[in-house]
C-alpha cells in the first residue's frame, strides 16, 4: 500500500531501489538492476555483452525457451552445446571440445569455422537451481574471450564454490516469474560487478531517457 501511495510501483522509485539492495546484499555481487522479467534481464545482458545481429550464442538444448527467445530478439542464433547429468547443465568439456573442433581465434574473438560468425556470448543455465561447472566454464571462456552470462533464473540461493550464482559471469539474469523459488509475479533482475554495464543497463532498461525536467529525449 505505501509503494502505491507513493505512485512509484515499478521501474524506478524507493521500493525498487530497496529491491535492486536487497539482491546485491543476497547474491554478494557489486549492482543488481531490476527488469521487468528475467527474459528481459536475459535479454538486456546480451546487448550489454555486445551481442549483435547475426552472431553466434552458445547455451544449452535442455532449457525453457525463454532463454532462445531472447537471443533471437537481437536477430543472433543459439549454438547448443549437450548438458551434463550430474547437474543437467552447459557441459564444460563439450563446450571445450565443440570451440576446438569448430570453432578458431582470431584476434580477441572466437569465429566459427564453418559459417564465419563470430562466437558472442556463452550463456549456461543453472537448471532447476543446480550450479553448472562454472571453473571450468569460466576458465574456457576467457581462453576464447567469450563473454560469459549466467542464466541464473532459476538459481536464487544456489551457491558454488561459496558464491552465489549469478556472480562468476560478466552478468547474471535471474527471474522471480511464479513458478520461481521467490515471486514477486513477475520481474527479474540483472547482477553484475560492472560498474560501467550496471549504469547502462539501469540507463537502457528505463527507456535510455535523459534525466530532463520536461523534455523527452531518449539517446539510445
């Protein structure tokens, strides 16, 4: 009742400030950035990693597809990678063998051979909560300079290695739909220790408006 008093319900305002806290505090990561759902905070993370039309992103076939969906939102296409069982995520050793095998660096990028395109981004998903092998992702990724960005939808207090999910990648997404361990309805939630992506996606996810007293001017 007193966040609609305050006419300020989403977006931007006191209890959303409050909220983006509350995850930094929980997950230990340095800013967090409220979205208004976690295909949205997928979504933004990728074009915050530079993610362009017609690049190539690696995630995994066992997933909701949501995760797809906001890849082919930048027009780029989803390269799948198998799983392991024992955490039914992005398996770091075919991840490994796949940019061995297909892919090439060139420069500070990771191309694939056979159609040319450039890898953009790495995107793991901690499936039903359970942490992928992050070391060994991480570890890979950063061979390839690929960034990495942590589907961490279904992972609110999933920890690996004492950290929480979300906080190994340049970005994590996390989701709070109603089927998620914490709801608030819908919403999601970008986390990152950037201060420089936090600003922008802060910037970009309230419609990139310049702080103006009337004007409506929108620079991105």
């Amino acid at each position: 009742a007193d966040a609609i008093d305050s006419t300020f319900v989403s977006s931007v305002g006191e209890y959303v400030d409050r909220f983006e806290a509350m995850m930094c505090r929980y997950t230990g990561a340095s800013y967090a950035v409220a979205t208004v759902n976690g295909t949205a905070a997928l979504h933004m993370s990728l074009i915050l990693a530079n993610v362009k039309r017609t690049d190539l992103v690696i995630t995994q076939p066992l997933s909701f597809i949501a995760t797809c969906n906001a890849i082919s939102y930048i027009g780029a296409e989803p390269v799948f990678v198998d799983v392991d069982e024992n955490t039914l995520g992005l398996s770091a050793e075919k991840l490994e063998d796949f940019l061995k095998k297909d892919c090439q660096k060139q420069g500070n990028q990771a191309i694939h051979k056979k159609t040319k395109k450039r890898i953009a981004a790495c995107v793991p998903i901690h499936t039903f909560g359970h942490p992928v092998n992050l070391k060994k992702l991480v570890e890979i990724c950063e061979d390839y300079a690929i960034p990495l960005i942590e589907d961490a939808a279904e992972s609110i207090g999933s920890t690996y290695l004492n950290r929480h999910t979300g906080t190994f990648g340049l970005m994590g997404a996390f989701s709070f739909n109603g089927n998620k361990t914490i709801t608030c309805g819908g919403g999601g939630v970008i986390v990152t220790n950037n201060k420089e992506i936090a600003k922008l996606a802060k910037h970009l996810t309230t419609q990139a408006k310049v702080p103006h007293p009337w004007e409506f001017v929108h620079d991105f």
